[in-house]
C-alpha cells in the first residue's frame, strides 16, 4: 500500500439505473421521500423536489402492495419530465413487496432480518432482479436482525456482519453481483465498528460489493449533521463507502447539501497531496488511549494536554499517525484544525467528519475547532456536539429521532421541536422520536425514552424497549412522557 497517497477502498461496480457506483465512480449522494408512497402526485413532486437539490438516486418505501404497484405510476411520470433519476424501492417487513415492486424500480433494498434463511424467496428475488437488471441492496440495521443472528450475537456489530454476509453469500451463489450492502446504526461506534467488520469480512471472502453509508435517526439541525459528519466521515477518511445518505428529521431535500459537503470535502484529499496515511487501523472495539475520564473542548486545555494541530488536507490520517506513531506522546492529546469557513454548518460538518474518527477509536482527548471566522459560542457547541456524536461526553440530551418516510404517522419535524423545547436541558438522557410502530421500536434500540407513532393521532410510549403507555392521543403524548420521565427520577428543572 502506497502510505502517501488516500485511496478508496476497491469495490465492483453496480448499476442503478442510469446511475453507477462502485468501482472508479465518484460517491453518490442519496435520499429518501417521506410522504406516502401511494399519493403517487407527492411522492413525484417530492422526488423531483430531491433531485433538483442534486441527489441521483431516490428510496422510497414500500411497506405493502398499493406501495409496491405505485412505481408503476411514479417512474413514468418522472421519466416523462426528464427526471433520470434512479428509483429504489425501500423493504421492510414484506418480503413478497419486494417482488412487486422488482418490476418497476433500479433497485430494491431489503432488510434480511425479514427473509427466511430456506424456502428460496431471496433466489427468486435474485432472479427477478437479474432479469430486469435491478440491483439489490442488503440493509442491515441495528435493531432489526433476525432471530437465529439475535440468539448468537445478540445486537451487535458482529450479528450486523452475519446477517449481511449470510445474504452476500446467497447472492455470490446465484452468481449475481449487482449487490450494494450498508450496516445502519444510530449509534455511531456501533456502526463504525460494523462497516470496519464488514469490510474486513467482505475482504476475506474475497468480495468486493459497494458501500452504502449511513446513521440512522441522526436527528435534525446542527446535531443531525454532527452526528451524521462523525459516523460517514470516519469510515470516508479511510476510504470506505461508495454511496451516502445523511438522514435529517426535516425536509428530505436538505438532506442533499449535507451529503455533498460529506463527499466534496474528502474528494480534495485524493491524491498525492495527502501527506501521511499509516497502515489501516481498524479498531472494531473500543478504548481509550489516556485515562482522562472526560474529553475536553478547547477552552478546558490545561497545560497537562498536547495539542496536535493538524496542517495536511488528510488530517484524521495526521493525527492518527501522530498519535500511533509516536511513542514520545505520553500525555492526553488535543486534535485542533483549522476551519475558515464563515458558515457554522460547514465547520460543523468538515470538523465533525475529520475529528470523529479519533474520538471514536479512543486516540484523542479533547478537540480543538479553530474556527476564526465564526463564534465562539458557534465553536463550543460545534464542539461539545462532536464529542457527544462521538459518544465520549454526553452533555445533553440526545434524540434518536427517525428521519420519516411514507409510513410516519405524524408530523415528526414539528412534534420533534415540541419535545426538544421541553426536555433539552436533561443531560444525558437518550429519547427516542420515531415515525412508526413497526420499524421504529427497534431503531431506537438504546434509547431511554422512546415517543413511537401507533396509529393516526395516536402515539405509544416506551420505558426503555418497554411499552408503558399504548395508544394515547398525540395532543396528551407530551406531556404524559414528561411525568413518566419525572416519574423514573430523570427529570429535572429548568432553571
Ligand atoms: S421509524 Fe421512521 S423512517 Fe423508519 S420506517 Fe418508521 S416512520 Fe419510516
């Protein structure tokens, strides 16, 4: 391996579409619609509405068959007005939707967690696919794995990689290899841990399938691209992930900007410019290099610290390579960069998706966002936000709030500020804001509090991964998650 030069991690090439990834094929930005699938009007002016903002592949989900026949009518109608965009059909929990659907979009994603291991229902998948050239996606969630992976596992990143390669090695069987494959969490070192495992597995089964990266229930505003940042951008940096999606609980369409900062800012390290890129460290558990119990932020540096600035255009590969490679560093480290950017939103995303990595694998102790051209109120929490995405320090509460699509319930970007206005000043605390009762249960996997549309004006409430209160009106559901947080004794007052 050239040490001197970033390079990205050798995949086959899969097309969707008109659209390629995979092999010398820059990274493609994705999204997802979040309006109802059948409301064939919305979800096509939606679709536009995300590839105008510039994104070539557009998901939709398609939890039953009107959903699946939808695409009958949603592709011709963007083909008619120009829109090339490649269409994929989002699978959940139906496995025979996946079938429908094949007849009409460039790619279908499905969840293995929700196909049998025998009985050939995946094969003939495959072989529907193969006929009309749609590629396949394996996505594996956190959350959502199959019985006999969960028993042997459990949730973990190790169950995450089973899962996929038990499907890989299905589709490697049938000699299809239109396949793209992603290992969601909305934990950040859980997923960062399983791409790396993945990769590694993928490595030695000799496989070289495409990478789809993303966090899932990221949230919204500046966190949501936080923590979005820290996970993509720490397996990016290593040059690990053909396709991305920044999922945000707002608008799918702002989605688009985000992603593209993501790939344009790690495009400009390819190259001979990058200065320093150490052997692969790919650290799949976590621990912390110092004994300092919390990370710090710049204005908490004390003389016991050393601050590593780093000066290349590959600075998570510097710093790490200063850190690794230089046993004379005994003392608790600082990672500091300078950003001139005058947006806080691109300091927050390029120093998010630089540092990350870093934080995640336990090598530094504090970061140090040296932004001049933005405040210094914008920098502290830019920072306090990348080591609470990085899981490291935990000042606030986090939402693990689902980004919506054609199966939420309710209005989740409004209902989601609702909470934040009431609940923000608990420290940490994990609440969990989904869409629905049927995914949104299991993504929110380690969330305290969870807050999951049941049916229409209906929401369910959950201690932990128990339900306490079922089916209650949305105009009471605030209120009534307060007093069960009250009631466990993690409330306390504003001041
Ligand atoms: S949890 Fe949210 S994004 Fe996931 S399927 Fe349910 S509504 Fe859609």
């Amino acid at each position: 391996m050239n040490l001197n030069k970033y390079t990205r991690r050798e995949s086959i090439e899969v097309a969707i579409g008109t659209t390629k990834i995979g092999g010398s094929n820059p990274i493609a930005v994705q999204s997802m619609t979040n309006t109802a699938t059948a409301d064939v009007a919305a979800s096509v002016a939606q679709t536009k509405r995300i590839a105008d903002a510039g994104a070539p592949i557009v998901r939709l989900t398609a939890q039953g068959k009107k959903e699946g026949e939808a695409f009958a009518q949603i592709i011709p109608q963007l083909r008619a007005e120009g829109y090339n965009t490649a269409i994929v059909a989002d699978i959940h929990f139906v496995p025979e939707i996946a079938s429908i659907a094949a007849d009409y979009v460039d790619k279908v994603r499905i969840n293995p967690g929700n196909y049998r291991t025998e009985g050939g229902e995946f094969e003939a998948l495959i072989e529907k696919c193969r006929k009309r050239g749609v590629a396949l996606r394996i996505g594996v969630n956190h959350g959502s794995l199959a019985r006999h992976i969960f028993d042997k596992y459990g949730d973990t990143p190790q169950g995450m990689v089973a899962s996929a390669m038990e499907f890989l090695e299905r589709c490697v069987k049938a000699d299809f290899n239109q396949v793209v494959v992603s290992m969601k969490s909305s934990n950040t070192r859980v997923m960062v841990h399983a791409y790396r495992l993945l990769v590694e597995a993928m490595e030695s089964a000799g496989m070289k399938f495409p990478i789809h990266l993303g966090v899932t229930e990221a949230g919204n505003g500046i966190e949501g691209r936080i923590k979005s940042a820290v996970g993509i951008g720490a397996l990016l940096a290593d040059g690990i992930g053909d396709t991305i999606r920044v999922s945000l609980t707002e608008a799918p369409e702002n989605e688009v900007p985000v992603a593209q900062m993501l790939v344009e800012h790690f495009s400009e390290r390819s190259g001979e410019f990058c200065v320093l890129h150490p052997e692969r460290y790919f650290s799949t558990e976590y621990s912390r290099r110092s004994d300092i119990q919390t990370p710090i932020i710049h204005s908490e540096i004390t003389s016991e610290f050393k601050v590593i600035e780093a000066l290349s255009n590959n600075p998570t590969a510097e710093w790490r390579a200063a850190i690794l490679n230089n046993d004379n560093i005994k003392e608790p480290t600082v990672i500091r960069r300078r950003y001139n950017d005058t947006e806080p939103e691109k300091v927050a995303v390029k120093a998010a998706a630089d540092m990350g990595q870093l934080l995640l694998d336990g090598l530094a102790d504090g970061v140090w966002v040296d932004a001049p051209n933005i405040s210094q109120k914008d920098v502290e929490e830019i920072e306090l936000l990348i080591l609470q995405a990085s899981r490291v320090r935990i000042s606030r509460t986090e939402y693990i709030a689902c980004p919506s699509c054609g199966r939420t319930l309710y209005d989740i970007e409004g209902t989601l500020a609702q909470i934040k206005a009431r609940t923000s000043h608990l420290k940490g605390l994990k609440i969990g804001v989904m869409g629905c009762i049927v995914n949104g249960p299991g993504e929110m996997a380690d969330a305290d509090y969870g807050y999951v549309g049941a049916a229409a004006g209906k929401i369910t409430l959950y201690k932990g991964r128990e339900v306490v209160c079922r089916n209650i009106p949305q105009n009471q559901a605030l209120d009534r998650l307060v007093e069960l947080i009250k009631q466990n004794g993690d409330w306390i007052e504003q001041c």
